[in-house]
C-alpha cells in the first residue's frame, strides 16, 4: 500500500494530531531529519550538548566544517527549534548558541548513536578490509 503525500496527512489530521510521515516526499519532518542527521548538523548538535558555544568554539570543535556551512547548518537548526542563537551587544560582538529543550532530546539520541558506531569502529573497519580484499583492493 502505498504512503499517502504527508500534505494530505497532514490536512486529514486533527490540529492536535498531527499525524507526520518521514517517508512521505511532502512531510516536512523529512527536511529536520535531514538537518539533524547530516553531516555537520548531527556534529554540531552533539557539539552542543556539553553547552552553549560560540561560533569560532562551534568551528574548532567541529574539525573540517566551514564557516558558510557550520553558519547554513546553524540557521537550519534554529529555524527547526533545536538551537537558540542569543546575540550580545558587545564590543566585539558576541553570539552564543544553545540547545533547546528539543534539541538536547536531539542530541542524547543522536550523540547514543555517535558512541555505538565509535565503539564499532574496530568491526566496521574490519569489514571495510575484507570488502576490499574481496573486489581487488579498492
């Protein structure tokens, strides 16, 4: 049976049930997925979990993120309700970013996930070698 447009869903459901499906190409919980679990989103997220952070703290803890990213992902991330963006008027100015309720419920999950495939790394590398060996040493 074939899932039914999350927009049609969506527009059936009762204001306090709003039934939402991932899997459905309209949902718009597809798009926070996406800004969760990508790359830079679900690093700079668990970043984030310890506390608020600075943009140039951000960076540095997220090794290889550019500046345009890590600023593409932050706005993403504020927009979905996951981080807060608290600006100081300051000489320099100062802005913090923090997670929102939503978002340390975010991050424990994502940051159980982080642990399992760090603790995995040795069984997942293992199985990168025989692959390779496998298909003639990729």
């Amino acid at each position: 049976m074939e899932t039914p447009a999350c927009t049609d869903v969506c527009a059936e459901a009762d204001a306090a049930d709003l039934s939402f499906d991932v899997f459905a190409r309209a949902c718009p919980s597809r798009e926070t997925l996406e800004h969760v679990t990508g790359r830079w989103g679900s690093l700079t997220v668990g970043a984030l979990r310890d506390g608020p952070r600075r943009f140039n703290e951000l960076r540095r803890r997220v090794d290889g993120v550019s500046e345009k990213m890590l600023s593409q992902t932050l706005h993403a991330l504020e927009r979905d309700g996951i981080v807060t963006r608290e600006a100081q008027a300051t000489n320099p100015p100062r802005v913090d970013y923090e997670l929102t309720p939503l978002g340390r419920e975010v991050a424990d999950r994502l940051l159980a996930l982080i642990h399992f495939v760090e603790g995995s790394m040795g069984v997942v590398l293992s199985s990168r070698e025989a692959y390779d060996a496998a298909r003639g040493g990729l």
